[in-house]
C-alpha cells in the first residue's frame, strides 16, 4: 500500500472514532451559484483534513427511454473509463496514488460521480482533476463500451431468473404503467445490447449541462477553496440545451391489479403498493411517521407485529415510502413459506386498512417519534453522511434547514396528520400486488382481488 494510502486509512479511523461524538445542532450550509448556473451546497468542516465532492445531473433512469433504456445506467458507469487522455487504467492508477476514492452515483431521478480526498494542496488538485475530466470530457471508449454490455447482459440474465427481482420488475410494471419510472435502471437485454457510443455522448450532452448541475462539498477547504472547486467541476460541462429535463407527472392508479408469477423459490415473494409521494411534499413528514408505525419501524411496527410476530406467516415484512421527483413507490414487501402466501397478503391488507382508517394510538405515534428523533444524530455523524444529506437538499431544491427542521416537524406531527395524509395517498382498494412463488402465472383486476 503506497504512504498516501496508508495516510487516507488512518483518517478513516480516525473519522470512524469521532463518529460517537455528538454532532452538531446546526450545520452551517452555504449555498450559491457558480459562473456555470450549476447550484453548490457547502460546509466547511476543518476536524478532519479530509474533504466529500460530488456533482450530480438530472440523468437517472427515469430520463431513459423503453427502446434504449439503459443508455443513461450506462452513460454514469463509463464515467469513470477515460476522458482527456486518461485511459481507464490512468484514472483508477491516479485515484489510487493519492489515496482517494473515486464513486458514482446512480438512481431513478439523479446520477454523477463524487470523490474523497485528503484536504492537503497535491492531493485536493489531483482529485478535482481527475473528476472534472471524468464529468466534462469522458471519451466512453468503444471496446470497455462493448466489454460492459457483455457483463450487463449477462448479470440481467441471471437477474430475470431471481424471485426478488421479478416481483420488484412486476411490481413497477403495474405501479408505473407507461411512466419512465417504470424502466429497470440497468434497462432490459435488447435494449442493452442495442446502445452504441453516440447514445452515451447525445445523453451526456443533453443531460450532463452545467446549468443543471448541483455540487456539494463537504471538509477541510475554505470557501473561497470551494467556489474554486465548483468552478473547475463545472467549467466546460456541456452547454444546456434548453430547459432543465422534467419527469412527466405519475397518473394516481384507477384501480388496483394483481399479478401472481409461478416460481419455483421455497418462499413466495411478495410486494404491495402504488405510487406514494414525492421527495419535496409536504405530506412526507407525516407519511414517514405514519409508517414507521405501520411497517418501517423493525419489529415494533404493525405489519411485523401482525404478520410475523403474531402469526408466523413471514420471514420478513415491513413497508416504505420511497420519495423522488415526481412520486415515488409505497409498497409494503413480505417474504413467506408458499402455501402462507395467500393468509399473509389476507393479513397485510386488513393491517394496512385498519392504519389507514384509524391511524397510530398515542403510545405508538409517541413511540415512532421518540425512535426517530433519538436516531437522528447518527444520520449526521460524520462528513461523508452529510455530504448525502446536501446532495439530496441541493438536487430536490429542500430548503437549507431541511435537516435543523427535521426534528421539530417530527414531533409536531399529530395523530390527525397522519390519518390525513394516508386517506389522501394510501388507497387500500387501488393497490398493485404481486405474488412471486406458487401457482400458475395469472393476473386480475384489483376490484375483485385487492379490495381489504
């Protein structure tokens, strides 16, 4: 291991040590707009010589296409392949030597490439060149192009044959309908082999603008230090060429469907949902207590307590809401034995009826909020979960106090918020389910089958 390296692992320690610490109550995030019109979100943190950098752009998946789904997956994953005379092998070597670490990022809505660094001067230089050449000028070599679609085909492939992965595909299928949303990320097999370099360059120009471009940093630099950072990752992005890219808005379901998909797995895999809300609405406070009562909160909440604890009918269950753009999934999952499949979605339904129509009790609503608010300092104990936090504030556009307020707004929520805002999102009589495991593959309306 070369000295830089053992340097960037003792600092990793060293953060991992002072993590207990308690974190602060106010993060002092400063926020401006760089000569590009890209959006930059900072915090200056001198604990640690040490520093967090990301770019992102609209690109994610959900800005794919049916017939070339996957260019976008793709266009994030050869990023880091080459780009102004670095080979593929220049840029992991140059990462390595400085003892940084170089990542993307990927997901429905978003997508870019982030970087850890030591703070010192050689170091700082030498990482922000290497990712500003990485976002501005990737060459997306031809044959890493080819010897990547080879390796995707073959991990979807063996994907397709996996009972977690059809109920999710299924699931979005149903929930999304003609929605982009509804697209795997990584795209399908025919798709995949269809992409060709000048796809991955058209989506990287039309997509990867500076304009459109949100940067969050997070260390050991002065501002002054960052705005130089900001300008030097976005110079020479991609002029943008029009307006932002926009999601198309998610159509609430007109009525429930199921999906039962044969399968040889011992357990049945199991996901109900719909559409659930978006990442800035205002409901998502109360929405996010609501179901750590009702499924996300481990043991302790409803759908566990009634599915797995009372009856034994599930080796897991819980529910979520995932927020994005535009409305992202509510979906409560479950894995069970087969011939359980049909008293466990029987019980799921009730749960989810029953929470709907009468909400959290007192002692639950009050417990849910005191697991909460006491976990929240270790979402914020360290630089490289922060970092997440301004990427996601700075991407959706939150308010800079989005993570001061968070607390407060959790405990002013009420059980009368909660019932609000489930009767208006959550439609127990319009949900998609899927079945994977069991008998013969056959679908059916969600007014006969899904109805609680």
């Amino acid at each position: 291991m070369c000295s830089n390296s053992r340097r960037f692992a003792l600092w990793l320690a060293a953060a991992a040590l002072l993590a207990a610490a308690p974190a602060r109550a106010i993060l002092p995030i400063q926020h401006w707009q760089a000569s590009s019109g890209a959006r930059v979100y900072f915090v200056e943190n001198h604990d640690l010589p040490m520093l967090d950098v990301s770019v992102e752009f609209p690109a994610g998946a959900g800005y794919g296409h049916p017939a070339k789904s996957g260019v976008a997956s793709m266009t994030q994953r050869l990023l880091k392949s080459g780009a102004e005379g670095m080979s593929e092998d220049d840029v992991s070597r140059r990462v390595a030597d400085i003892g940084a670490q170089l990542a993307g990022r990927f997901d429905a809505d978003r997508a870019g490439l982030s970087v850890r660094t030591l703070s010192s001067d050689t170091e700082r230089r030498r990482a922000i060149d290497i990712l500003a050449r990485s976002l501005r000028a990737p060459s997306f070599p031809g044959e890493i192009l080819e010897r990547e679609k080879v390796r995707l085909v073959g991990s979807l492939k063996e994907a397709d044959t996996k009972p977690d992965t059809i109920v999710s595909r299924t699931f979005y299928r149903l929930a999304y309908r003609d929605h982009p949303y509804a697209l795997r990320s990584a795209g399908e097999v025919k798709s995949v082999e269809s992409i060709t370099r000048e796809d991955l360059e058209g989506f990287h120009r039309r997509h990867y603008a500076g304009r459109y471009a949100v940067v969050a940093l997070i260390g050991d630099v002065t501002r002054e230090g960052a705005e130089a950072i900001a300008e030097e990752l976005t110079r020479g992005l991609p002029e943008a060429a029009g307006i932002e890219p926009a999601l198309p808005p998610v159509a609430r379901l007109a009525q429930g469907a199921s999906r039962m998909v044969a399968h040889h797995a011992a357990q049945a895999h199991i996901m109900i949902g719909a559409p659930g809300v978006a990442r800035a609405d205002p409901d998502y406070i109360a929405l996010y207590v609501g179901n750590h009562v009702l499924g996300g909160g481990g043991f302790v909440s409803r759908i566990t307590e009634e599915v797995r604890q009372k009856r034994g009918l599930a080796y897991s269950a819980s529910s979520y809401f995932y927020p994005l753009q535009r409305e992202g999934p509510f979906a409560i999952t479950m894995q069970t034995r087969r011939d359980q499949a049909a008293q466990a979605l029987e019980v799921a339904r009730m749960t989810l009826a029953e929470f709907v129509k009468g909400g959290p009790t007192a002692d639950e609503l009050e417990a849910a909020k005191r697991n909460i608010v006491d976990g929240f300092p270790l979402r914020i104990d360290s630089n490289r979960k922060i970092h997440e936090y301004l990427a996601l504030i700075g991407f959706y556009r939150l308010p800079l106090t989005y993570l001061e307020d968070f607390v407060k707004r959790v405990e002013d929520v009420t059980a009368a918020d909660i019932r609000d805002a489930f009767r208006r999102r959550v439609d127990p009589g319009r949900m998609v389910t899927v079945v994977v495991g069991g008998g013969p593959d056959r679908s059916a309306s969600a007014e006969t089958k899904q109805n609680p």
